[in-house]
C-alpha cells in the first residue's frame, strides 16, 4: 500500500514519478514488515540546491521498514532493476534519515 508521510507535496510532479512510486508499491511494500511503501518526500523538505525534488522529479522512500531479514542493498537493486534509467540511492544508510532517494535522469531532447 503507497502511504504518505504528512506533509508530503506531490502536486506537480511528473507523470514518470507517479508511475515510479506505483511500481515501487509493489517492489516495496512485500518486503516490509507493516507493508506499506511509505514516500516521504517528493516537493517539500530541504534537498540540494539544484534538485529534481523541486521540479517533481524524485521522490524518497521510507527504508527503515525493511524486514530485518531482508538486506537493504538487495532492496536498493530490486528497484534499480525495475527502474532502469532511474537514479537509485541509498541515502544517509544507518542514520537516522536514511532513505532510498530515486530520480528520473534528465532528459534532453
């Protein structure tokens, strides 16, 4: 189940990121032990000056609530596998605002 942290924006983001947060549902949520794909960001919090948060296009998921049987870089490929040309990232591992972090690569046309 796509759960939302509150105060999560989401209004404005891209077409790919919505169809990346419903496939991340369902790599997501069987491997977690309330089984739920928690975003917890998407247009809001404090990113990098030039991130692809403010335009829409990244998204961060909740890593925490990864089964402990479960190894989070085993995760972290799972969804680099079903999001290929995505950046995937398992940001801040171990500390306390650790999260997998995936945006869509910059497209020039």
């Amino acid at each position: 189940m796509i759960r939302f942290k509150p105060g999560v924006k989401w209004q404005g983001v891209s077409p790919e990121i919505v169809l990346a947060i419903i496939a991340m549902d369902g790599v997501l949520s069987p491997q977690t032990y309330d089984n739920a794909c928690w975003i917890t960001s998407i247009r809001d919090g404090q990113h990098s000056k030039d991130s692809r948060h403010y335009i829409g296009e990244a998204f961060d998921m909740r890593s925490k609530n990864i089964m402990a049987s479960i190894a989070k870089k085993d995760v972290l490929e799972d969804i680099k596998n079903t999001l290929p040309g995505y950046v995937v990232l398992l940001e801040y591992e171990g500390q306390d605002n650790e999260h997998y972090h995936i945006q869509r690569n910059e497209v020039s046309l």
